[in-house]
C-alpha cells in the first residue's frame, strides 16, 4: 500500500520561505511522476508543480521563480521549496504520485497560512 506523508507546512509571513517534503513508501518511489496541488477555502484543487521520474518539472504560472521542487530518489522524498510567499499561497498542500501505470496516490495534506 503505497503511502505519502507530507510535512513542514505552517504558518509563515509574506515574503517568508517554507519547505515541504513528502515521503513515500510502498511504492518504487524512482520510477514515479511526482506532483504538488493544493487546494485553498472554497476553490478547486489545483496543481502547483510536477516533477517526471526523470526530473523534468514543470510549474503553474502563479508560482514560477518562486516554488521549486526537487526528488531524492534515496530518500523517497519530493521537495516543494517555496520562497516569497504571498497570502495567495495560503492552502492545503497535497502530495501526488503518480506510478508508470498512472493509478494516482494522494498524501494527507499539509496546511501552509500566509499572514500578509
């Protein structure tokens, strides 16, 4: 049974930095695709950043050059590095991963609050 377990979210000013990270067991963490989403009060969940098995990543326009996520493979860990955060940001962080057949698996979630 595959399990994802995010943490370091938290409360945080505007302008500040956080780091997120998502361990997984159950699965061969290297052979998979590798998501963020999260999902604000009231809103859709949306996706924030994806990283492929071979590292290739990808980001929604409202975090470019502030998020960046990364994978340690050794680990069975997923980054989410987010700097000069904004109220907008506040949300449930939610990790994804996606294995080569594409059956998906979500994490729990993990709260991160902005204050401006």
């Amino acid at each position: 049974q595959v399990q994802l377990v995010e943490s370091g979210g938290g409360l945080v000013q505007a302008g500040g930095s956080l780091r997120l990270s998502c361990v997984a067991s159950g699965t061969i963490f290297s052979l998979n695709a590798m998501c963020w989403y999260r999902q604000a009060p009231g809103k859709k969940r949306e996706v924030v950043a994806s990283i492929t098995s071979g590292g290739s990543t990808n980001y929604a326009d409202s975090v470019k050059g502030r998020f960046t996520i990364s994978r340690d493979n050794a680990r069975s860990t997923v980054y989410l590095q987010m700097i000069d955060l904004k109220p907008e940001d506040t949300a449930v962080y939610y990790c994804y991963s996606v294995r080569p057949s594409l059956r998906g698996d979500w994490g729990q979630g993990t709260q991160v609050t902005v204050s401006s």
